[in-house]
C-alpha cells in the first residue's frame, strides 16, 4: 500500500524533484498536491497518479498523510514547514529553510515540540562526486584542509520557473528575499560545511544585481551575483562566488587545497572529481555528472527522507545544519 505524502507548492522543484522521486519510492503510496493555483495542483495530480486537495488545512488536517514537502516559495516555508510540523507531519523543506535566521529558530522550535522528523533539500550533499570526496577528505588522505574555492553559477532562473519569464518570484524581494544567494549560494555554504566538518564564521563579500531586469525591464530587487571571501571556525581560508549571469555552460565547481594536493570536483567535464598529488601523481574518478536543470536525475533526497521516516533514524540534513547555512548567507548580505 504504501505511505501518503502531500506537497505543498506545485512549482518546478515538485515537478521535476519532489513529485517523480516520490513516485519511484516503493514505500510511497499515493501522492497529494496543493497549491494556491488549484489548476497547478490538478496538473500534477494527474501527472503522476495522485490527487489534488483545494486547502492546505484538508491536507495538514488528514491523519493519514504521514510526511509533507514544503515546496512553496521561500517567504512561505516558515508557515507551512512549522504548521505541517505542528500538525504531525514529517518534513522535507526546500531550501533555503526560511527567509531569515529568525524565521528558521521558528522552525526548530515546531520540529522539537512535534518530535517528527524534519530534513531540508540541501542535495548536494548526495551526489556521487560529493561523497567521494567527502571520503577522501574523512580518511586524511590528502592531509589537512588548507583552503577551497567554490562556485554555482547558471544563466539565471526565468527558464527553470512555472512562468519561463523574468516575472519569476526569485527576482522579487519580498518573496525569494536572498536572490542568488539563497537559491545557488547555500547549496555550496552547506557543501563546504559538509565536506570540511567545519563552519563559515567570517565572510566579507560584495554582492550586486549586475543584469537581470524583472518583468517591467527594470534592475531586480535582489542580487544576481555574489563574491566572497570566507574563514571558517577551524581556520580554513576559501573563496565563493554564486552568478545567475553565467552565460555560457553552468559552473558547479569546488577546489580544495589540502596539505599532500588537491581535490577538483565537477571541474574536469569526463572526470567528475580529480586528485592531483603532490608529488605529481593524477587520479581521476569517473562517477556521475552532476544535476542541473537541463539535467533532472533522482537526487536521493526523497529517498533519504522517507528512509529516515521508516527507520526512525536521523535526517541526512538536519534542520540545525540547515540554519547554519542560512546564518552565513544572512552575514554575507549584511556584509
């Protein structure tokens, strides 16, 4: 039979993400959609053989659905993510976890009073390149970390939205709030967090809206570029920089320079990640190329999710990691 999750917020991310690893999960039975557009919700119902309720109370208010995907743009995941934890559910969030640091504590404080499982969509972390990496970096291999360079920058989000245009809510203030930031640069602050076991602590950056225009033709209201330069808690050195104005091919690429050599992931096109020796000495790991939005493979975050439902074991991606990275993106906005 199978479990009954619900998504709220029918947008691309449950399209291409959510709603198709739900459906190839065994343990998931029936799907159900929401969204403020109930014609968007009824679209993907029938995609994928679900069914679409017209409230998010008939949805939080059903006992037999189990787990949610808060999928609904960032200024709303504070108040679905908190009610559906309040309400019983088990939580898989977009990210960035809220709009602000503030916000996301609301959010912990709902996750630790229900008791029930919260997880964000931070799926860098699962790639195959990524984990790797992170093993070589566990063992010491290559030493200490020393410094990193990092990077996320695509041609901007108007092709990836439900409207294909620069009407697109991640160029509006009051809803995506961080801009690039928030959409690509947290991906890569929870990486660096993930693969170093360490944390972002001071970050000087300059950040601007150097070309996108919104629906009216004027500069958007949030940022489509971020630089910066960061140190973490263990004293690591690194660099960041996030663009929607990468005109060209996307650039998912991380550098760590370590004591013995260097890791270079997603930076070589046939070898997803490249270790270059000190002693001269190159190994190359052809593993999987990395998602992008042209490119849509299960990421196995729903996979991750709904085994840490069935196991009782903690989410891969925690809420309190989750906010971690949301504190530097707010440091690097403030800076």
């Amino acid at each position: 039979m199978g479990i009954k999750v619900g998504i709220i917020g029918c947008g691309s991310i449950a399209r291409y993400r959510h709603a198709p690893e739900y459906k190839a999960n065994p343990h998931v039975g029936e799907i159900i959609f929401y969204d403020r557009n109930p014609e968007r919700a009824e679209v993907l119902a029938k995609e994928f053989g679900g069914r679409a309720v017209k409230t998010v109370e008939e949805l939080l208010g059903d006992p037999s659905i189990i787990a949610i995907s808060d999928c609904s743009s960032n200024e709303a995941h504070h108040i679905n993510t908190t009610n559906a934890l309040l309400c019983g559910k088990h939580v898989l969030c977009e990210k960035p976890l809220a709009i602000n640091v503030k916000y996301a504590e609301k959010i912990l404080d709902a996750q630790r009073k229900s008791g029930k499982k919260l997880m964000v969509d931070h799926n860098q972390r699962f790639t195959k390149a990524h984990q790797k990496a992170k093993e070589i970096l566990d063992k010491k291999e290559l030493g200490e970390v020393l410094t990193f360079k990092t990077t996320f920058g695509h041609q901007g989000p108007e092709s990836w939205g439900v409207n294909k245009s620069n009407s697109t809510w991640f160029f509006k203030k009051e809803r995506s709030h961080s801009g690039v930031a928030g959409d690509l640069g947290i991906h890569k602050i929870d990486l660096i967090h993930y693969l170093l076991d360490d944390e972002i602590e001071e970050v000087h950056s300059f950040y601007a809206a150097l070309d996108k225009v919104d629906g009216n033709g004027n500069p958007i209201e949030v940022c489509d570029n971020v630089v910066c330069a960061c140190k973490t808690k263990k004293g690591r050195l690194g660099t960041a920089s996030f663009s929607w104005t990468y005109y060209g091919s996307e650039d998912n690429s991380t550098i760590i320079y370590c004591q013995k050599g260097v890791l270079k992931i997603y930076h070589d096109s046939d070898a997803q990640l490249v270790i270059e020796k000190r002693d001269g000495t190159i190994v190359k790991y052809e593993l999987e190329s990395i998602q992008t939005n042209d490119n849509q493979t299960n990421t196995g975050v729903v996979d991750a999710f709904i085994d840490s439902i069935m196991n009782n074991v903690k989410p891969l991606v925690t809420g309190e990691q989750a906010v971690a990275s949301l504190r530097v993106v707010e440091k690097l906005l403030d800076a």
